[in-house]
C-alpha cells in the first residue's frame, strides 16, 4: 500500500464542481440518508451519505440503474420524504418542513416532474386548469394576467397555439404532449429548482431528444437548477453539466460530464459507458433505449460495509470487501469512489498528474 501515490479522501469544500460556473447556489444536499424498515429486523439502505450542489442555470445528472435510489433522492429533496439523517439547505436557509406554510414555500422553490404526465396529470381536467391553479396560487395575478402568464407558459414549453391545447384533457395529448403540459405546469410556480425523475423515459424514442433539448432550453431561459435523473448516461452526457454516478444508495463518482463519460475512473461507471449502445452517438444510444448492465444490486443484502460494487467488480480484492472506499479526488473537480484508482483509472490520474485530462471549463 504504501508505494501507492496518495489521493485527497472526502474532498469536501475543496471540491470544485463543474456547475458552480454556471449561476449562484440553490439547493445543497448535505450527508442524506434514508433507511426503508423491512420488516422488525431489516433495513434497506436506500440513500447512503449522498451530498451534491444544485447551480441555477446548470444541469446536475444524477445516473445509475433502476433501484439504485434516484427516486428516494428526488423524493427527499421534493419533500415527500423524510430523510433518516443529513440537512437540505435552499438558499443558504436549512430547511424545516414541519409547518405546512413552510412545506407549501419550500414546494413552490422546488418542482419534482415525474416520468409518467399520465400518472400526474388529472384525467377530468383540462390542460387550462392544470396550469390555472399553481399560476393563481403562486402568482396571485389578476384575471388577465393569469391568462397572459398561462398563454407564455404555453409557448415557453412550445404548445402553439395554446388555444388549441388548452380546453383538451391528458388522453387527448400525445405523451410528449402531456409531458410538455407538465413541464408547464411545474414551471408556474415560478421554481428554482426542477427535479425531473426519468423525464424522458415513458416517451417515443423518436421525440426524447427534442424533449431534452426542450428542458436544456427551459434550464437556460429560466435560470432553473436542474436535476436530472436517468438510468441512460448518453442523455446524462447531452444535457448535464456534472454527472453523478449513484451505485446502491452511494455516489460512486461525480465531475464534469465530458470527463466523467470519455474518461470513466469508477469501474461502475467504465461498465455504464461500454454498455451504452454508442456513448458518441446520443441519438442511436435514445433510439436503442436502455443500456445492459446486468442486474442491479439487491440493496436489502448490500452490507454496510466493504465496497457496494464488489461483487461485480473484476478489480476486487480482500480490502474491497471489507472496507467501504470514500470519494477520493481524482482530478479538482472530480472524485470517484474506489481502493484502487491507480490501477482501474492509471490513464486519468496520468492526464492530470501530465496536466492534461483535468478540469476543462
Ligand atoms: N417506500 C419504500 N419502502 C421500501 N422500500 C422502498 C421505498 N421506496 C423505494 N424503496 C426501495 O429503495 C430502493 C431504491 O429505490 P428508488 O429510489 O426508486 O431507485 P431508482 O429510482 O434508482 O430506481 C429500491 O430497492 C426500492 O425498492
Ligand atoms: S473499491 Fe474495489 S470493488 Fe470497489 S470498485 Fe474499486 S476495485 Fe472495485
Ligand atoms: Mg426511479
């Protein structure tokens, strides 16, 4: 062990994050956690440790396969869960959701938008009252200016001409359609932070591009933070500015998405990345759909200790088992977490010890 160069542990404060150049600070999520009871005698560590800044104007992607928590870090930052322990912080003020006055701000600051409008759309409302409650409710505006705000909110999500959508109900709509009517309705609270779970996966192959384009252009336009969760690291690539990479309830690698996905240091992330169709092409990686990456880990018999992916991982050895590894600084703006580095990720450690490879702005 001792020959091994040594690599910052917990980065901490010191790390940079590739979003922070984008806008100011929104929402900090601090050391969160959440445990699921299984029964009297079992816990499921959904969320283990997961710490990340979300930036106004920047795109976080939050990437790993299906039951490796995404959701539960969405849910918690929404406020539909409680997490087990760790702090979220929204404007540099911690936030306590205890009162409903509270809870009801915090909601208005912070959208979540789902992966299925069907689910979340009401199917005897239509598209008007769907975005005429949160305008009132948010905007307290007068009558005219309600109609003028839903009309804009319409052309921002590029529904033209609004008349012809608004009187129509969700099964009327296409999905990208009520896909889009969510977006919407999401983006009349007046937001900084959007947490779009999955936003494009339900959706026709054929549109998912446009539709992240679309939420590109929103991101931008409103100065939104964007966090975007997907199990497809080549959309994670397109639309993201940072890309984490969660492994059983962990963030096994965080950087900039450029560097992250041409250059993979965790060994979770080399097998995401060889596995995507073609991470260079994003729309053959869209139209081809789901990347194979085996079968994800049962997070119920995922021990506490040792590394979550060594059960997978061709690099293991005894520490690995043994002892979980905690993010170590690869690079200032990135850190994977891995005992062994130097030897899965020589060629990165090599580009930015040669000065090339690291951070590019
Ligand atoms: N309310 C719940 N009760 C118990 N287990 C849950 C609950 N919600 C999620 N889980 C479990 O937590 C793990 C992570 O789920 P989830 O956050 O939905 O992952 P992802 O979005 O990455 O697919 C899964 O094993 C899931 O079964
Ligand atoms: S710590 Fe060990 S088991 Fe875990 S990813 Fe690194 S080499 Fe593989
Ligand atoms: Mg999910």
């Amino acid at each position: 062990m001792s020959d091994m160069p040594s690599l910052d542990e917990s980065p901490g404060d010191s790390f940079v994050s590739a979003a922070a150049r984008r806008g100011p600070l929104a929402l900090e999520a601090a050391s969160l956690n959440k445990d699921f009871g299984l029964g009297r005698h079992h816990k499921l560590h959904a969320v283990r440790d997961v710490s990340f800044k979300l930036y106004r104007g920047a795109v976080i992607a939050l990437v790993g396969e299906s039951g490796s928590g995404k959701s539960t870090v969405a849910k918690l930052l929404a406020g539909q869960e409680t997490p087990t322990s760790g702090s979220i912080v929204l404007d540099g003020e911690p936030v306590d959701l205890s009162s409903l006055r509270a809870f009801r701000r915090y909601k208005s600051k912070v959208q979540l938008v789902f992966q299925d409008p069907f689910a979340s759309l009401n199917p005897a409302h239509t598209v008007h009252y769907h975005l005429k409650r949160p305008v009132v409710l948010q905007q307290g505006k007068s009558k005219g200016d309600v109609e003028l705000e839903i009309d804009s909110l319409m052309t921002q999500v590029r529904l033209t001409p609004a008349d012809q959508f608004l009187g129509k109900y969700p099964h009327e709509l296409s999905g990208g359609q009520r896909q889009r009517v969510s977006f919407a309705r999401a983006l009349a609270a007046r937001p900084s932070v959007l947490l779009a779970d999955e936003p494009v996966s339900m959706l026709d192959v054929s549109i998912r591009l446009e539709m992240l384009s679309l939420l590109d252009d929103l991101c931008r336009r409103f100065q939104l933070a964007l966090l975007y969760i997907t199990h497809d690291i080549a959309s994670a690539r397109y639309l993201a500015d940072e890309i984490l990479v969660m492994y059983a309830g962990q963030i096994v690698e965080r950087g900039p998405a450029e560097e992250v996905t041409q250059q993979p240091a965790h060994p979770y992330t080399q097998l995401l990345v060889a596995s995507a169709p073609d991470p260079d092409n994003l729309g053959s990686a869209l139209r081809k759909g789901a990347s194979r990456t085996g079968k994800p880990p049962d997070l119920a018999s995922t021990a506490l200790e040792g590394c979550p992916f060594s059960a997978r991982c061709e690099f293991a050895e005894d520490r690995c088992r043994l002892e979980s590894p905690p993010l170590r600084q690869v690079s200032p703006a990135r850190s994977a977490a891995c005992w062994r580095l130097e030897v899965v990720a020589s060629q990165v450690l090599a580009g930015e010890k040669g000065g090339k490879g690291g951070t590019t702005s």
